[in-house]
C-alpha cells in the first residue's frame, strides 16, 4: 500500500487542484511502479506559510519582500 504525502503552502488550492494532485500522485505510482490504485493512500498537508521556511525564512516573510 504506497503512501504519498503532499505538502503544499496554505494559499487557496481549490478542492479541484487537490484533486487533480491526488489523482496524479495515484496514476504516476501505477503508470511507474505499477501499483494498485485502489489501495493507493495520498495526503496532502496545507502549511501556514508562517510555518513553512525557505532559506533561513519563514516564507510569509519572503513573500512580503517579493521572494
């Protein structure tokens, strides 16, 4: 049973993106690897950019500089 986590910055991903990463994490463990969709688990996890450091920075930060 593979196991994927996605994380992404907490920034407004609409239910249809989260889907479609779903759905693509799904088909490229089957397409690559050659497992079963059905016992496929994929998590996506929405950080706080507040939460989430780049460089040193928390990226809430560099987003407010233009980074």
């Amino acid at each position: 049973m593979p196991y994927v986590n996605i994380k992404i910055t907490r920034e407004g991903a609409s239910a249809e993106q989260k889907a479609r990463l779903i759905q693509g994490a799904t088909q490229l463990l089957v397409d690559v690897l050659g497992k079963n969709p059905a016992t496929t688990v994929v998590v996506i996890d929405e950080v706080e950019t507040d939460n989430w450091g780049i460089g040193g920075e928390a990226v809430s930060q560099r987003r407010k500089k233009g980074l």
